[in-house]
C-alpha cells in the first residue's frame, strides 16, 4: 500500500510488492472461529505466521493442511488464505480422498432449514466424529465398505458392513433396546432382536441347514 509523504506529494511504499501465491503449511487453528485467522510456516520461513481467512473455503483448516497463500494488494503484512492444495489426505467437508480410503458424508437432518443442523454442521469438518449420526455415510477401503444412515435424530444409524473376510454386517437400532443384527459369515447367520436371537450355521456334512436356538 503506498502512503502520500509530507514532503512533495510522492508515493512510497511501506513493504515490498508480494504480488504472487505461495505455499505454507498449517501448524495452528486456535484462532479461526475467534478471529477468522490461522497460523502457518511457509516453505522459506522457519516461524508461523498468521494468515487471514477471509473468503469461503469448502472446509475449516486443520493443522497439516498444506494451503495457498495471497497477499492484498501485494503487502507481505496482508496474507490470506486462498485454497487449499491438494495432497494425499486432501478432504472437504464432506470427503475424504486418501491412497487407502474414500469416504463421503452428507447431512440428512433439518436439511433447507435456516440455522438448522445441516446448515451448521457444514462450518465443521471430517475430523468432528461427534457429526457422525447425523450425517450419511460411505466409506470404502480395501478391506470393508461401511455405509450408515441415521433415520432418528438422537439413534445411532444404521449400518451395512461388507467385510474382505467375506463377512458381512446389518445393524438397525431399537429405541430403549438393544441393535437387531443380522450378521452373515461363509459358516453361517445370526440374526438378533431385542425378542430373541436365531442362529443358523451350514456345515459340510449336514445337508440342510441347523437351527440352533431361537
């Protein structure tokens, strides 16, 4: 920014031109809600500096996120947060892409409502756990794909597990009670409701299956 000298009307300015995007990682969020800024090291630098969050990003930084960096009107004193850079534990609010993990999640509660649960849970990210039942997920990684869906706020969701072991998981939640399961294995099913548990195993010498308790 250039300031008007006393002396003659000239220009000059206070910091060097910083007209181009650099490269810094994040090692600080303590101020983002408060103040909207974070803190991050730069690739030449060895100190954090505070960089402004000033326009909307898909997501909340997190400490190790590698982000770009501009500077307002060209002054190294100005930085804000532009994007971020994409990497192998790149996430948005609602993915997470990783070598050994996709993972999606969407709100599905008060969904279009002013001020309601959707609209607040997408100021949070992935990393927030205590979203989880409000939220339906995907997730895929080479030895499961895990899906759940929450159908009562305040219940845990549902859940449908295909395991690599060829095993496989179904997991409905019973107000006041406990889960109903239904869970199948290359031995077997179990099936379980809070009114009973029926078991049914198929073994190479039986010809039919056997019911062993209900």
């Amino acid at each position: 920014m250039a300031d008007q000298s006393s002396l003659g009307g000239k220009f000059t300015s206070r910091l060097p031109s910083y007209n181009h995007l650099q490269i810094a990682r994040v090692t600080s969020v303590k101020d983002f809600h408060k103040y909207g800024k974070i803190e991050a090291i730069f690739l030449d630098y060895s100190q954090p500096a505070p960089i402004w969050v000033i326009n909307d990003v898909d997501r909340e930084p997190v400490e190790g996120d590698f982000i770009l960096v501009g500077f307002m009107e060209g002054r190294k004193d100005v930085p804000y947060m532009v994007g971020f850079v994409k990497n192998k534990s790149y996430t948005t609010n609602f993915m997470v892409v990783k070598k050994d993990k996709i993972k999606l999640q969407l709100p599905v509660f008060e969904v279009g409502v002013k001020d309601g649960k959707a609209h607040k849970d997408v100021q949070e990210h992935l990393l927030d756990n205590t979203k989880q039942t409000q939220r339906a997920t995907v997730e895929m990684t080479p030895d499961h794909i895990l899906i759940h869906f929450p159908f009562k706020d305040g219940l845990a969701p549902m859940k449908v597990e295909l395991r690599k072991s060829g095993e496989m998981e179904l997991r409905l939640p019973v107000e006041n009670h406990s889960d109903a399961y239904l869970k199948g294995t290359p031995s077997g099913w179990e099936f379980s409701h809070p009114v009973g548990t029926l078991t049914v195993k198929k073994f190479q010498d039986l010809p039919s299956a056997e019911v062993e308790s209900i």
